[in-house]
C-alpha cells in the first residue's frame, strides 16, 4: 500500500497523481501483461545438531573400561605364565625331615633338625630349646640370605629374655612385658629378630635373620 507524499492520503497502485490533492505520487505503473513479482522464499532454518556430550562420554568411559580390561587379562596372564616357568623348572630334594626346593629365582629349605636350625641362624639357641612342628625355615633370593626358626622352651619368657638380651647388648630395638619380648638387632652384615612369648609356664620364641647381599 501507498501513501502520497504531500498530504498522506491513500494512494492506488499505478496511481500517478494523488486523488486527494493532485500531487504527483511518484509510482511508476507495472508495464502490460508484466506478473507481479513472486514472493521470496523463506528458508528454513537447518536444525541445530544433537549434542554429542553425554554420548562422547559415554564413549570414553567404555573405552577405560575396554583398557582396564585388557590390562588385566595381561596381567593375569603374565602371572598364569611366570608361575608355569618357576613350576616347571623347580625342584624337589627330600632328605628325612629337610626339605629343599630349587627355583630359577632362588632356593628354599626346611628342616625340624635343631642343630641344623642353629647353623642356619649362626645364632645360639636357648638351652635345651626345641625346634617346634614347623621347624626351620631358610630362603635365598637374589642375594638374601633369610633363615627363620620356631622354638618351644620349658623355661619362663623372662629366663629366655635375658639370654638373648646378654648376646645382643647394643640391640636398636628391645621391648617386653609379662607377656611377651621383642629384641631387634641390626649390623652392616645381619638383621636379627626375636620375639618371645609366654606359653603356660614356659615360653616359645621365633628368630629370624636376614643376611644382606655381599655379606657373606
């Protein structure tokens, strides 16, 4: 719709003079036979894309998962396959109650023989001590050398105490009640642990001595 310049009234299309007040409207008229102009198109707009936030991570949360997988199916294998190897080369040596069991990584042995525990600890064995059920247990593994022994006593825990506290006298470590006595002694060469504890009214005690690489 037009509208005259001068005096505001309505104007027909192709109209070149205003009906109202004569003035020129300044419209051109369509020529002959010309079809009026079609209508621009509207473009619709294009959907905005899904968002890929909670697929992306759902993504990388399976593919953790995928990794922790296969790690661990690694894992267990390579533990499936060293156990067949150190199985499949030890061996076995029985002699009477001394047990000694080879391995590519090392050896270890056992044995219920009181004299051959005290060899194995280098340590003095209380008097008249016993080497219990479990005996003596010794394992060398890349250089250390560990011995331990298990030991019954008919004497108090305090009498069993004292003894080994006279042959450790600059132990790091000593500790005991009525109940029980811890003696810890450490040198460039040994590392020797006891532990003593009342059983009725005598005593049982443990040692162990780990021997370090190089010091032997």
């Amino acid at each position: 719709m037009a509208f005259c310049n001068s005096c505001g009234a309505t104007l027909n299309p192709g109209t070149k003079f205003c009906n109202k007040c004569g003035a020129p409207s300044g419209l051109s008229a369509p020529a002959p036979g010309a079809a009026p102009a079609p209508p621009t198109p509207r473009v619709a707009a294009a959907p905005a894309p899904p968002s890929a936030g909670g697929g992306g991570a759902l993504k990388i949360i399976l593919i953790v998962v995928a990794v922790i997988v296969v790690v661990g199916v690694l894992v267990i294998a390579s533990l499936g396959f060293f156990a067949y190897r150190v199985a499949k080369n030890a061996r076995v040596h029985q002699e009477g109650d001394h047990v000694k069991v080879e391995t590519p990584f090392g050896n270890v042995e056992s044995s219920k023989d009181p004299a051959q525990a005290e060899k194995d600890l280098g340590i003095d064995i209380y008097p008249g001590a016993q080497v219990q059920q479990n005996g003596a247990t010794t394992a060398t593994f890349m250089g250390v050398h560990t011995v331990t022994a298990n030991f019954d006593s008919s004497d108090s825990l305090d009498k069993v105490c004292t003894f080994y506290k006279s042959k450790f006298p600059n132990a790091m470590s000593t500790t005991s009640d009525q109940n029980q006595c811890n003696i810890i002694s450490n040198d460039h060469k040994n590392m020797v642990t006891i532990k003593i504890e009342a059983n009725g009214d005598g005593s049982k005690f443990q040692i162990t001595n780990v021997t370090k690489p190089g010091s032997n």
